[in-house]
C-alpha cells in the first residue's frame, strides 16, 4: 500500500483544478478529464470485493485513474491493490485487503496531462454488498422413471477468482413454458441440481437458476436452457430439408435439419422419387456429405429430372416427414468459389500500373468437357470502404484492374456461377492487394518531371530572353547611337550656327553620348563659342576628309579621355571646373566642342556628324581601355590592336572607320575591314593611300596632331600632375592605341627595337626615352632611341606603373614615329601649331 | 453462306417429309463435297466461319433461347399444386436423351449432333402452336407474347445454325455422314408436335426450358469434344 503524503483525511474533498486551465485546455481541444463515477462495488463471496467505475468524460488525452481508499479505522489512504483482476475499470481487493468490519471510503481520480478529476466518495461496507455471480453449466435433461417424465437440471456454483475456496450457496430455480411470461420459481436450497415433475409433455419450457450467499443479494440469473418435454407418444419433429446443391454439375447433395426429438433419438431417411417415376429411393448415400445430409453421386444424379425429395424422422414414438422438396439438379448447381486467386501488380514503363487478378476455376468443375461452363464475377472495396465494386468478368479467368487508388489496400474476392442457371458460389477468401504508393510517386514524379521539364523550359526561356534582352539592350548601349541614326537618320538641318532649339532637340543625342561614354561635356560658353567656330570650319570642309579626321579625333578625344580618367583617380574630370587647369583648360574645350560637333553635326550633315561619331567613338574607346588596362596591365599584350582589344569598342572603330572611308572617300570598304580587323594601322595607310593627296596631307596633319597632342598631353601629365599615376598610364594608354592603329610607323619601331610586338611592350621601358627623343627628332626610328632621362623621370614619378607607362611612352614614341613616317609637311604643321594650342587641334581635326 | 442459308430454309418447309430430308441432306452433302465456288476464304466480305466459331454461335445461341424461356416460364406459374402433384409429360420424354454428362460424352458424336436436331425439330411445330395458342389469351402481358415468338424464331435460326455445323464437321470428316440414315425417325416428331399440344402451358414452357438448356449442354459437350482445345 502506498502511502500519499497528500491525503491525510479520509473525507478529503475530490481534488479539482481551477477553471483557467480548462477553459485554456478547451480551447485547444483537450481538457483535464471529466468526473469518474463509482459504479457499484460488490463482493462475491463477502471475502474479497470488487468495484467498479465509469470514465468520466475523456479529455483528449490518454487517461489514468487510480483508485484511492481509506478505512474508517485510520487516516491514512491506499492505493487499489489490484487493477485487473475484475477487468477495466475496476479494483479487486483480495482477502488481504478486505475486511468485513471495516467501512470504506473509495475515490477514483482520473488524471491525465493536463490535469486530474476525483469521484465522489464511496462508502462500502463489504458484508452488504456481497452478490455472488451466476451458476454456470445448467443443463436441462428429461428423464423418465416409473414411467413418470420429468426434467432434471443440473448446474455448478459460480466461478471465483479465488478457485480454491468453496462456498455454500442457496439456489433458486424458475422455469416456464416457452410460450408464456410467468415464471414459476423454486427455491432449491444448497444442491446444485433439482427434480421438476409435473410439467407438461410435448410443451418446450425454459428454465434458469440464480444463487445467494447466506447475507446479501441473490446472483443474477443464469442463462435461459430450452427442453422440450417430450409427450411420450408422438414422433419427433418433422425435418425441413434446407438445401439441395451440386457442386459440379454432376453429383447434388441435400441437407436437412432435424427437427427435436423429443428427447428420443430420431433416425433419419430420405426419400426420392424422380419425376415421371412411381418408383420411391432412399438415399445412397448419408455419410459422404456430413450429418444431416444425402450425398447424390453421378449415377444417381439425372439432370432435366425433377427429384421429390422427402426426410423422415423417427424414433420409438413414431416418425414424421417433412415437406417435399422438388430438385431440378441443373438449377441448383451452386460452384466451390473459384481457387489460386492472385493478384499481381503490374507496373509497365510509362503506364499506369494495374491489378492483374487471375483465378481458377474451382477443383470440382469440370469447365474442360463443356459440361459446366462458369462466369465470374469479382469485387472489390478499400479495406476501410464498405461498399464492394462488383465486375462481372464473364468466362474469362483472367481481369485487369486500372483505375485503383494508389496508396490504398483492397480486398478482392471472386465467385463464379454456371452460366444461364444455377446460383453464385461463395465469395473466394479475401485477397489482399496494397496498390504502392510509388505507383502514384511514379505519376507524380512523372507529372513533376513534367512541370520540371515545363519550368525548366521556362526557366530556360526566361533566360535566354532576358540574355537576349541584355544583349540587346547592352548592344543598344554602345551602338545605340548607330542604331538611332539608323532608325532615325538625322534630319539635316540648316547649318545655321546660332540656332539652339536644334541644341535642344539634340537632348537625346547628348543622353546617348552620355550612355557612351561622352557624356558629362557641359557645354560651357567657352567650348559652344569653339564649337561654333568649329562648325564653320566643317562646314567649309568636305567628307573626304573624315577618315582622317576620325583617326584624328581619337587622338584628341584620348587627350580627353585621360582627363576623365583623371576624374577616376580623383582628380576631377575636365567637366569638374574646379579640376580643370590651364591646359585642362584647353582640353576641356575641346570635349566641349565634341559636344557642340555632335549637336551640330546632327544639324549639319551626316557626314559631319559620322566623324563626330567616330570620335566620340574612340573617346569611348580610349576611356575604356584606360580603365581596363590602368586595372590589368596585363592585358596590355592585346592592346596592340586597339579595335580588337575591347571587343565592341573595336567594332565601334571598325564600323566608325567603315563609314568614315564610305563617306570620306571610294575606298575599298572591305579592304578597309580587313585591315581594321587585323590591325587599326591599315585604315590609316588606307585612307592615306587613297584618297587624294590633300587628304592624305591632311590625315597625316591629323595624325601628326594627334601624335603631337597625345605627347602634350603626356608631358603635361607628367609634368604637371605627379601623383595620379593612372592618369599618366591612362593618358599612356590613350597613346598606345594610337599608336596601333598608326601601326605603320610601329613596324618602323620595329625595326629599331624588336621585331615582335611582344618585345615592343617589354622595351617599351625604353621607349619613354623615345617619347622624349620623339619630340626632339622628327623622322627616324633611330630617333627614338636616345631618350633615357625621361624614363628615369616617369620611374621617379610613378614606380609602381612603370611598365604601363613604359607601355604607354613606347605607344607614344610609335605614334611619334608614325608622325615621323607621315610626310614632312604633316611634320611640320605638328610640330609648329599643335603642341601646345588646343584651338590648333581642331584645324588639324578638321 | 447464303446459299446454305437458302437451301437450309427450303428444308424447312418440307419438314416432316423424310424423303425430302434426306434429298436435302443428300443434296447438302453433295454441296458440301464440292465447296462454293462463290466465297473464297481470302474475300473479305464473304469470311467461312470456322466450325468452333459456328458452334460458339450456337451455344449463344442456345443460351440466349433458354435465357428467354425462364423469363418466359414466369408468366405461366404453375397451379398450387401442380408441380408436386403430377410428373410432367414432356413430349419430347420419349426422346431418349443423355441425362448427366458420362452418358452425353459416352455418345457417339453424330448421335448426339442428331439428336440435338431432333430436339429442335421437335419443338419447331408446338412453338408455333403454342404462340398462336397464347395469343388467345388475354390476361397474359403483351412481353410475354413477344417473347414467345421470339423463342419460336431462335429455334429455327438455332436448328439451321446445327444443320451447318454439321454440314461443315461432315465435309471436314469430323462426323461421319451416317447422320442421313437417322432422319427416318423424323416421322415420329409430328405425333410428338401432337402430344406437345395436349400439355398445359406451364408444362409446355416447362418442357421447353429444359429441352432448350438440354440442347446448349449437348451443343457444348459436343463442340468440347470436337475441338477438345477451343476453351474447353
């Protein structure tokens, strides 16, 4: 007995739990358990007693109950001894627990996680709550002595837990005839059988017992026995034939059912006649089949005969037949139900799976001779479903199944029947069939490879369109100013210098030249009244000299360009007019005029406007490679072709080269593709070539200048600006292409410092010395190699870029010479007029 | 085909000629000896039914007669006690037929093809009595008529179906031609067509059903027999 500390008092009042958490618990569905009540408490034998509760309502939560007691002769509570003996639900208290003169109170508490509930206190005294169970084995036996009938019953005590132990019960006894309410009791006293005379023969009666200990309730009654008292002259009860069936078609077998006997063993005979026939048969053959029955083999089974089949049932009193019964064995073939039913999942590569149900037909038929022919039928349910899916199959033995649920089991049965008569068999046992959840995976992987493929495929487009989309757009970008010539050629305009509603209108054109890369050239006074200068001075001059001033505008436009990339670095663009200086001021002018070249250009002519193109083009161009090549020297190796090297930049030139020498000149258009292609240098021997001698004069003039400004530019970053490596190497690499494209005169390097490029690039250390030397003689390659101070200054200056600059100083150096191998007079003009006055440039531009 | 079909129902009419049966026979046997020249087995249209599809045919057939004559029986119950008190009296009882299934197997073949034939002619001359008989009677539902005719029609079409099968297993030498020598027996069918007639309607129908179920068992066990591998 467990002690809890808890409860001290036996009149403790039912532990309950406040309200709060019930409602909080009811909210959730689950709650503390409801009140268990006592039921009964009852004892059997007065030594050991039971009781009994009934859940209180459940809370949602598995339950324990513990039953708790306490004896009127001490405070301190005990836990039931004993949970199972008297069933669910219940506490047996043994011998050892029960005492008679003890009174005692019994709670139940219900306890679950959420909280617990107690009963209401049961008081039990065990002497009044004694009930013995029923009697058991009550047989009823009629018997007759002297020639009198009478009934004997026997039955035995109730059964005990504890089997060991016997008790003196008192029994009653109560019978009836069948057909009537009253019971007749008797008191039988201590035995357990009793003698009941004067009962009335031929009536069925029901008789039960009950039993008490000496205090306390009587049992319940036992359960009800049926005997019928036989008269003693009359037979027994007539027989019913219940069934006639043949198996196979070719033997029958039919069944009755005695009737009673009265107390009398009957015997039992059938008796058959056939139709057409007087003759009356017994039956061949009563044991083959069972109890109860005649089996009919094949050579006493006739079909298109009708049977008449009787039973007699007899014994000492008589006998008694019962009702005919008419057999037409072709009607009451009934099969075995069919055997080998099975079930085979089949699961073909792209389909859905199916059931495959194949049978046999049962043993005893023989469907082979045509004799019996079957049909089958089948049906099937969900394990949990209630309702069967009936198919009717037909003669086949075989049926596929296709439309079952996956993940779900079903029962199938079979039963087949003859055809055109006769009657269903029995239901072949249950099969079983687990329809594989993976069949559905298989579907559903197949329909999510479906929308994989379909997402992916979309996926896929998305991508390649918004590629397309970038491509496109990114392409719009650099092109986009082609492009918006293409769409929307410019409108020539008068080349009326003071208008500025078209300045306006060129809005766009200033955004796209902004998307290039031109953009930030505010257009100051200054610049506007160059450009205005400028712009009669194109006018004035033909398209011829486009190419050149293409090429020419590069080299200006890189003087440009290094200053934005001074912006880079941080100095400030030539647009920033805090940043610009004197000579800044210059170049300033001169992006400014770009501006005001392209504005006007519009206005003017394309062909003006295509060199304005091409230039801002190669500004472009220029900014970039400045900005990549200051990131990666590296990359310098490819700079060798400055149309090649940043891929779109190249076209840029390319194509702004195409349309200069179109537009300029007859030149061979694909011959200047070519070379562009191959290298930036060809255009320009090209269009020197080409074109008439003042054009080449001119470009060569262009060139010159170029060179001459990119070396201005050069000195003055040098000179001037010291810290801003990048500049320097910018400005260097500006140089650079130039001088690529004047490859020519590179060759002529060449032959000077390396024959390879590549070398070029590493001697191009040296070439700073070039530059210098550059600018002191004019023609030979033989110039450029005296210069060393200079090297040793832009190393002083810049030690960590060095070989950028180098690069850049031998890039000069080349276009240097490029000038050098232009003609004199291009020498000239370079050398008089453009180093040092940006307003010289745009002559030479022009 | 259809000139079998023709030839059969020119036998029919002058049934219960034995001399015409047996002309008929003699005729078809001829016919059977030298094929139609009309269909050949390659023509699409005009395909020669094998002799298991012929009996299959049959068999449905048959079914479908004895199917039609249950529903048919439940028209004419029988009084209280008529069916305990008196045997019936079929008039095809004389006809000794196999009653359980050793016997119609122990049968020679052209035996019981013939006497398969001699059921359906038995019944061909009470059926349209028996139509012509319950058309009188009022109290019967109108179906119930329908089907009546309907069976008279099918044992006709069912007794031509036979006599081509067994035209065909003669030609084919599945059957020996000796089914001739029988037909001399056909005499006795007008005497039984006379007695069906003394019978009562729930009899008849009776006798019918089961003379109908006796034919499809014999067509089966014979087709069984014939062609032991042809579902069986």
């Amino acid at each position: 007995m467990s002690e809890l500390p808890g409860f001290y008092t036996a009149h403790m009042p039912p532990r309950r739990l406040p309200e709060g958490p019930l409602d909080f618990c009811t909210s959730l569905g689950q709650s503390f358990p409801g009140k268990p009540k006592i039921i009964r408490c009852r004892s059997l034998e007065k030594e050991t007693f039971s009781c009994w509760w009934k859940p209180g309502s459940d809370g949602g939560l598995p339950t324990n109950y513990t039953l708790f007691y306490s004896k009127d002769s001490e405070e301190k509570i005990y836990e039931c001894p004993d949970y199972r003996t008297s069933g669910p639900n219940s506490c047996y208290f043994n011998k050892n627990h029960t005492n008679p003169w003890t009174t005692y109170n019994i709670t139940v508490t219900a306890t679950n996680e959420i909280g617990s509930n107690s009963s209401d206190p049961q008081y039990v005294d065990v002497t009044s709550i004694v009930q013995p169970g029923s009697p058991v084995n009550l047989t009823l036996e009629t018997k007759r002595s002297a020639n009198i009938m009478f009934l004997l019953a026997k039955w035995s005590p109730p059964l005990l837990a504890d089997a060991s132990s016997n008790y003196l019960y008192h029994y009653e006894l109560r019978l009836k005839p069948e057909e009537k309410e009253e019971w007749e009791t008797i008191s039988v006293g201590v035995q357990t059988q009793y003698k009941i005379d004067r009962l009335n023969a031929g009536m069925r009666y029901v008789v039960q017992v009950r039993c008490t200990l000496d205090p306390g309730e009587w049992s319940e009654w036992s359960s009800e026995r049926h005997i019928l008292i036989p008269s003693g002259r009359s037979p027994p009860e007539k027989p019913t034939i219940t069934k006639c069936r043949s198996p196979e078609k070719e033997t029958f077998t039919c069944w009755w059912k005695p009737g009673l006997d009265g107390g009398h063993p009957a015997n039992y005979t059938l008796f058959y006649s056939k139709e057409g026939e007087d003759q009356v048969y017994e039956c061949p053959d009563y044991r083959t089949a069972g109890p109860s029955s005649c089996y009919f083999d094949k050579k006493h089974t006739s079909f298109w005969t009708i049977y008449n089949i009787t039973v007699r049932a007899t014994n000492e009193m008589g006998s008694n037949s019962s009702d005919p019964h008419y057999v037409d064995v072709t009607y009451i073939v009934q099969p075995d139900p069919p055997v080998n039913v099975t079930l085979e999942l089949k699961k073909p590569i792209n389909k859905k799976p199916y059931l495959v149900l194949t049978w046999s037909p049962p043993p005893l038929a023989d469907v082979r001779s045509g004799w019996l022919t079957l049909e089958y039928e089948l049906r099937l349910k969900p394990e949990e479903g209630e309702e069967w899916e009936t198919i009717f199959v037909g003669q086949q033995t075989q049926y596929k199944m296709f439309s079952l649920n996956p993940g779900k089991k079903y029962i199938v049965q079979i039963h087949c029947k003859p055809d055109h008569h006769g009657s269903w068999s029995e239901w072949s046992s249950e099969k079983y069939v687990q329809i594989p959840n993976d069949a559905s995976l298989n579907n559903s992987i197949c329909f999510l490879d479906f929308r994989v493929k379909d997402m992916i495929v979309w996926i896929i487009l998305g991508v390649l369109s918004s590629l397309i989309c970038l491509i496109m757009s990114w392409t719009m970008v650099l092109k986009g100013y082609r492009m918006i010539t293409f769409i929307l050629p410019p409108v020539p305009g008068p080349k009326i210098k003071g208008i500025d509603t078209h300045l306006l209108e060129t809005g766009k054109s200033e955004e796209l030249l902004s998307a290039l890369g031109c953009h930030g050239f505010p257009p100051t006074s200054d610049c506007e009244e160059l450009l205005i200068e400028y712009l009669e001075v194109e006018d004035s001059e033909d398209q011829q000299l486009m190419p050149s001033r293409d090429n020419g505008h590069p080299s200006k436009n890189a003087k440009i360009t290094p200053k934005e990339t001074d912006s880079d670095s941080g100095r400030g663009s030539c647009d920033s007019p805090s940043l610009l200086s004197e000579k800044c001021r210059e170049t300033c002018a001169f992006p400014s005029v770009l501006q005001t070249q392209d504005v006007r250009d519009v206005q003017e002519k394309k062909a003006g406007k295509r060199s304005w193109e091409t230039q801002c083009v190669a500004s472009e161009r220029k900014a970039h490679l400045f900005n990549s090549e200051s990131a990666k020297s590296s990359t310098w190796p490819a700079v060798q072709l400055p149309n090649n090297q940043p891929p779109m930049f190249a076209y840029h030139s390319i194509v702004d080269a195409h349309k200069v020498t179109l537009s300029t000149t007859n030149m061979n258009v694909a011959a200047v593709l070519v070379e562009d292609e191959e290298k930036g240098q060809s255009q320009y021997s090209i269009a020197e070539t080409v074109p008439g001698d003042m054009e080449k004069q001119r470009e060569m003039e262009n060139l010159c200048s170029k060179t001459e400004q990119t070396i201005v530019q050069v000195k003055q970053n040098r000179s001037k600006e010291k810290s801003p490596f990048l500049d320097a190497t910018l400005m260097d690499y500006v140089e650079v292409h130039k001088v690529r494209q004047d490859e020519e005169p590179a060759v002529l390097l060449k032959h000077k410092e390396n024959s390879v490029k590549t070398e070029k690039y590493t001697i191009s250390g040296a070439s700073k010395e070039y530059t210098k030397v550059s600018t002191v003689t004019d023609h030979n390659i033989l110039v450029l190699m005296p210069d060393s101070r200079v090297l040793h200054t832009s190393v002083s200056q810049e030690p960590a870029k060095e070989t950028s600059q180098n690069l850049q100083q031998g890039q000069v150096e080349k276009n240097m010479s490029y000038c050098l191998t232009a003609p004199s007079d291009c020498r000239r003009e370079t050398s008089g007029s453009e180093y040092m006055d940006p307003s010289s440039f745009m002559p030479s531009f022009k | 085909m259809e000139r079998t079909e023709l030839r059969v129902r020119s036998s029919d009419t002058p049934l219960p000629a034995g001399p015409g049966a047996a002309l008929a026979l003699l005729w078809l046997l001829g016919r059977a000896a030298a094929p139609p020249a009309v269909c050949t087995p390659r023509d699409a249209g005009c395909r020669l039914l094998s002799v298991p599809e012929l009996f299959d045919r049959a068999i449905r057939h048959s079914g479908r007669i004895h199917s039609l004559s249950t529903e048919l029986e439940k028209y004419f119950t029988p009084r209280d006690n008529e069916l305990s008190s008196h045997a019936r009296k079929c008039h095809t009882a004389t006809m000794l037929t196999p009653n359980d299934k050793e016997f119609a197997q122990k049968m020679p073949r052209e035996e019981l093809t013939y006497l398969i034939l001699k059921l359906l002619q038995a019944w061909k001359e009470p059926l349209s009595h028996f139509n012509q008989h319950i058309e009188n009677l009022q109290e019967l539902p109108g179906e119930s008529l329908g089907k009546a005719k309907q069976i008279s029609n099918m044992v006709h079409e069912l007794e031509t179906g036979v006599e081509k099968v067994t035209e065909k297993m003669q030609s084919m030498g599945i059957i020996s031609n000796s089914l001739h020598g029988m037909a001399s027996s056909e005499a006795a069918s007008l005497s039984i067509s006379n007695e069906a007639n003394m019978m009562s309607d729930s009899d008849f129908i009776h006798c019918f059903r089961r003379d109908s179920n006796k034919v499809q068992s014999y067509l089966k066990i014979l087709k069984c027999r014939i062609m032991p591998e042809n579902s069986c």
